[in-house]
C-alpha cells in the first residue's frame, strides 16, 4: 500500500475523549506505515503562515494522553472560513487559504474531529478542495445525527451527576432546593441523562415546553410527603416563561447560552417560597479527563476513521449504533440533528420516575 500522509485536527468546543481519538489515529496509521500531521487549533493553524502543525508519532502519544482532558492539538469555534471576521469588521472568504495548507502539506487525507458545525464547514472545504475528508463526531451536547453517542458526552453527564450527588446532600442539610444549569446548546441530553441517573425531582429540557405551575406542584407536593428538599436540573437552552432565550455575550460579540439556572431559581423561589441555590457547571463538563467509556469509543472511531482512509471511503462519518461502531454519509449526519425524542424511552422513564419534566 503506497505511503500516505494523513492530517488531522479537532475543531468546535472541547471535550473529554479528543486525545483518545487523536493517539488511536497515530496508532492505526503507524500499522499502515502512514504519517500523521496533527493541525494546530483547528481549521486556524491551516489559515495562518507558516502553517502550524507538528507531526505525531507513537511516542508524542502514549497512554497518558488518552487520559488528559482537552485535546493537545487545540481547538476552536470561531473564524467560519467562509465568512472570517477581519480587523476592519469586515467578513472575508479565507477557504482558499485553508485549502492551500492542506496541499501545502501534501495530505493524502484529513480526519475532522467535530460536531455537526465544524462537519458542514469542513464538508465545505473539503468539496471545494478535493481533499478526502473523514469526521469523528464528537460533542458533549450528543447532537450529531446517526449516531448514538458522540464522544465526549458520556464524561459530561458523569460530570453533572456527580454534581447532583454533592448537591444532594447539602440541599437536604439547609432545606433547600438546589437547582444545577448543564450544558447542551438546544439539545438536552445531558440534563436528562444526569438527571435521572442523579435522582433529580424535576428535569427541563428545551425539547419540552414546561409550565411554571407545574415544576411549583412537584416542589411543593414533596414537602408535602416530608421532603425538606428538591433537585432541578435545566439544560441551558430551556427558555423563560415568556418564551425567551437567555444568553451572555463575550468579548468579540459572541453568544452564548447562560443564565437561565439564575432565572429559574429566582422564579422558583418566588412560586413556592423556597429558599434556591444555583451552580452552573459551564465548562467543567468539557474540561474533565475522559470517562472510559469515552476513551473506548474514541479510540474505536480513530481506528475505524483510519481504515476508512485505508479503503478508499471519503466523505464518510464514523458512528456508534447497536453496540458497534459504523459509518455513514457525513452530509446525512450533518443534515439530521437529535435533539432529544420527547417520545423516547429514557423520557418514559423519567415520567415513570415521577420526575416532572414541566408538562404534567
């Protein structure tokens, strides 16, 4: 089989497991007798010169990098290529540039680790280039379509449950309800996955409209059956009672979702005459050493994306489905976003727990 010079890169937010995919990639192409270009920060270190990027051997990746949290390539989410935001306030297309770092360096292959952002603009590039392209989903949010599970997400929710197991026992030492933001942009996977394996009273999620009346009946009945305290865990993306979003805006004009743990816990405490907590656990779900479930399945999809390359299948996105891992076509992956299934078992579930998702 003739040489080949693969690149990769991770790109969008952070998370735990990047560095698993990243080694078991070096591993993978080290059998096939391939070179591994790691591109720095993303899409960023292909626009700049000199091109930033080093090359990956087994060494640069030994076992303890599958355990460091982050990815040791850097990342971003920000400077779209299409559209680049310049000094002037201008916005530019720059993918001309990206293109040209990746014949530059000669790459035979690129595999994208993202969500399904950086998967449509890499896709994008990609095309326009003609350069292969293999994606590794990856997102705390698990939002990726065709996929069970993205990596990343399973560190995130043991996150917010341990969260949920140190907020318990101080909730029910002062009498109070706690109520815990998660993460999840406009999906709410993690805050129904914490939630129920953290024994939360009410979980509200965007997917499901709630009733403030409602979340105040559960609060209120549980002190009814003699509980001093109750467990709230709300997914970032859920809305006021009026219908809004509610988000910060950083340095650089970006947006971002927070703030609506405070506003409910102000609203709650006004219902019911609880005294509420807040915490948000922001970024300390992206920052975290993988779980090893994220540490297999990252080191399984770098494996798969690899012999893909091998094989001669380009535009394709590794997956987990029925306990294996698989590919499918990244521009359908791209194009279905999963939210959560306000139908779905795990919701059933959560009824079945008493657990009051806002509705009922």
């Amino acid at each position: 089989m003739t040489a080949k010079t693969i690149g990769i890169l991770t790109s969008g937010g952070d998370c735990g497991g990047l560095n698993a995919v990243i080694r078991a990639v070096v591993h993978r192409a080290a059998a096939y007798g391939w070179r591994v270009l790691g591109i720095r920060d993303g899409t960023m270190g292909l626009l700049e010169r000199p091109l930033r990027y080093s090359e990956l051997s087994l060494s640069s990746v030994d076992i303890t990098t599958m355990r460091l949290g982050g990815t040791v390539l850097g990342t971003t989410n920000k400077g779209n290529p299409f559209a680049f935001p310049m000094p002037n306030k201008t916005v530019k297309d720059r993918s001309s540039e990206i293109i040209a770092g990746v014949r530059e360096l000669g790459l035979d292959a690129v595999i994208g680790i993202g969500g399904d952002g950086s998967f449509a603009i890499l896709r994008k590039l990609a095309q326009r280039g003609k350069f292969p392209l293999v994606g590794i989903p990856k997102t705390i949010d698990n939002d990726v379509g065709l996929t069970e599970t993205s990596v990343g997400f399973d560190t995130a929710v043991a996150i917010a449950t341990e969260a949920l197991d140190r907020l318990q026992p101080t909730a029910a030492s002062h009498a109070r309800v706690m109520v815990l933001e998660v993460m999840g942009r406009d999906a709410g996977h993690i805050a129904l996955h914490a939630g129920i394996s953290g024994g939360a009273d009410v979980i509200l999620i965007p997917e499901i409209p709630y009733d403030l009346d409602k979340v105040a009946a559960k609060i209120n009945a549980l002190k009814e059956q003699g509980r001093n305290f109750a467990l709230v865990v709300v997914s970032e993306a859920v809305r006021t009672i009026e219908g809004n979003t509610i988000k910060v805006e950083y340095r650089g004009g970006a947006r971002r979702f927070g703030g609506i743990g405070h506003y409910l816990g102000a609203v709650i405490a006004e219902a019911t005459g609880a005294e509420t907590r807040v915490t948000v656990l922001g970024h300390v779900q992206r920052g975290a050493p993988p779980s090893a479930q994220d540490r297999l399945l990252g080191t399984a999809f770098g494996v798969h994306a690899v012999d893909l390359i091998a094989e001669g299948k380009f535009d394709r996105m590794v997956a987990w489905r029925n306990r294996q891992v698989i590919d499918v076509p990244l521009a359908d992956a791209v194009a279905k976003n999963q939210a959560v299934d306000v139908n779905s078992h795990l919701v059933k579930t959560a009824r079945a727990l008493g657990i009051c998702l806002g509705d009922e």
